[in-house]
C-alpha cells in the first residue's frame, strides 16, 4: 500500500514539476491527484483520521498565515494592497502547497517549506548566474584574444602561469 501512495504521489509529482518548469503553468488536475495521494500516505503511515486533519488544518493555518505576512509586506513597502495572488504568486503554487500539506506533520512541514524554498531559491539564483558568467565571459572572448575552445588560457590566467 506504501508503493501504491508513493507511486500515485510521484507521478502526480513529474508532470507538475515538467509543466511547471517548462510552461510555469501547470493543469489543474494534478493537484487533486497530489491531494489524495498525500491523504492516502497520510493515512497509512498514521492511521488515525484526526491526526490528518489536524496535521492539514495546521499546514493551512500556517501557510495562510505566510501569505498574510507576505501580504502585509506589500501593503507596507508598497502602500497599497498589490495583488497577491496572480501578479505575485501563482494559484499553481498555493494548490501545490496546500497539497503537498497532506503529507506532513506541522514541523515537517514547516522544515519541508523552508528547505524546498531554499533549494528554489538557490537553484534560481545559481542557473541565473551562471547565465550571466558565460555570457559575460562570452563577450569577453569575443573582444579578445583568449578563445575558450582552445587550451586551458582561463585555469593559466587564475594560476599565474
């Protein structure tokens, strides 16, 4: 039963992750899948109804209370109510969350959450720039006399030789 919950959830897990990572947009009905996977793993693992509902009414509460705290920063730096939802955040990425808080306990949860926006965030931060070191030392080759396809100029030039 463990292999069917795991199973349903990854492959309810890739093509969210495909669309989202190709498109940024994601179809609606793999976030119910996510859902009853995540109830299904849930109730396997902890065998009490309760406990699920309490673990998911606890997840809710404190991602309500993240994107309350994310709304009061607009208001205050921006001086008016921005649109939260569309313009900043995706409903792609709430339905996700929401979902992915059927397979936690609260504190896993919360680590869950701090851990994949980290890795998210340095993800984005390291692909974007990196993008920016090869493009910035493709128009240095391009204006000098240091071709990166030929030998090994730029380990020379770091160690002096």
């Amino acid at each position: 039963m463990q292999t069917l919950a795991t199973t349903t959830a990854i492959l309810s897990l890739l093509p969210i992750c495909y669309q989202d990572f190709s498109r940024r947009s994601v179809h609606w009905i793999y976030f119910p899948l996510l859902t009853v996977a995540g109830i299904f793993y849930s109730l396997l693992f902890t065998h009490s109804l309760s406990q699920l509902l309490t673990n998911t009414l606890c997840n809710s509460a404190f991602l309500l209370l993240q994107f309350g705290i994310l709304k009061l920063y607009f208001v205050i730096t921006r001086g008016s109510a921005t649109r939260l939802l569309d313009n900043k955040i995706g409903w792609g990425d709430i339905l996700f969350l929401l979902a992915a808080g059927f397979f936690f306990s609260p504190g896993s949860f919360i680590l869950f959450y701090l851990l994949s926006l980290s890795f998210s965030l340095i993800f984005a931060v390291v692909m974007g720039l990196q993008a920016l070191a090869l493009s910035m030392l493709l128009l240095f080759t391009a204006y000098s006399q240091h071709p990166i396809l030929t030998g090994d100029w730029l380990l020379n030039k770091l160690w002096g030789q």
